[in-house]
C-alpha cells in the first residue's frame, strides 16, 4: 500500500478527470512530488497506437527514479490499472512503464538528453501540469525549482 498522504492525493487526481488522462495526470503528480524535473505530458491519441499518453521526466539520481517508479506502481494497482511492462529498473538510467494508454519514462538527465524523445514528440501537443502538482511553494515550476537555490535547506 502507497503512503496514505499520496494515496488521497492521487486519488483526487484521478476523480477529477476522465480516463487516461487522470492516470497521467496522477503519475506526473506522483514525479512533481518526488522532485522530478522538466515533466511533459505528450497527447500520442491522434498520433499513435500505442498509447494515448507520453509522461516524461527526469530524476535526479537512480534512488530518486526508482521511488518515482515504485509510488506509480502502488497507486496505479491501487485503482486498477495494470502494468503491462516495466523496463529499466536495474540501470536506472530510462525506466519504461507502460500500462497500455499511458507509457511513463523516467530518465537521468545525461540519458534524457542522448535519447531525445522530446524532440521526437515536440509536435504533439501537451496536456498541461497545474504548478499546484509540484512539491514546495505554490506556483513554483520544476524549471524554477532546477535552477533556484532559495530554501534549499
């Protein structure tokens, strides 16, 4: 069972939108709460078969990334949705979760950049992250928490 304090958010997460959207929804609110930088949602409906939905985020380290991943997972089977594929938990360097409408990608930053799915998807459009999503002050975006050393302690 997922942290209780998680396990609520995420669940309001998921209430407040239709499906698939709320499950990526819920992981980039799971990724912005574990201090995940530069999360995109990428709209794959009209572009692909494979999914409906591309989350991608960075971590900061192999810890960080695999606690991301493990939170997903928990809260995911929590409400029923399965996890077809789990790929790169051992590296740690790009995590693969697919659950059919939604593939989630966590990556270290070096990887992120050698693989550029980004640029691969930038014509797509993006489902936007409320900055409420994010961990720490209100408004606060990840970019903003990458480059800001206010409170950092």
């Amino acid at each position: 069972m997922s942290n209780p304090y998680i396990a609520k958010e995420v669940s309001k997460v998921i209430e407040a939108h239709p499906y698939p959207e709320n499950m990526a929804l819920a992981a980039a609110w799971i990724m912005a709460n574990f201090k995940g930088i530069n999360l995109k949602i990428y709209d794959a409906k009209e572009s692909s078969s494979l999914c409906d939905y591309n989350v991608i985020g960075s971590a900061e380290n192999v810890t960080q990334a695999r606690a991301m991943v493990d939170e997903i997972v928990k809260n995911f089977k929590d409400h029923d949705v399965e996890v077809i594929s789990l790929e790169g938990m051992s590296e740690a360097e790009w995590i693969l979760l697919d659950t059919g409408d939604v593939i989630i990608h966590i990556f270290q930053d070096v990887s992120r950049d050698a693989f550029d799915l980004d640029s691969l998807w930038s014509d797509r459009p993006q489902l936007e992250i409320p900055s409420e999503f994010y961990f720490g002050e209100a408004g606060q975006t990840a970019e903003t928490k990458k480059t800001s050393s206010t409170n950092y302690f």
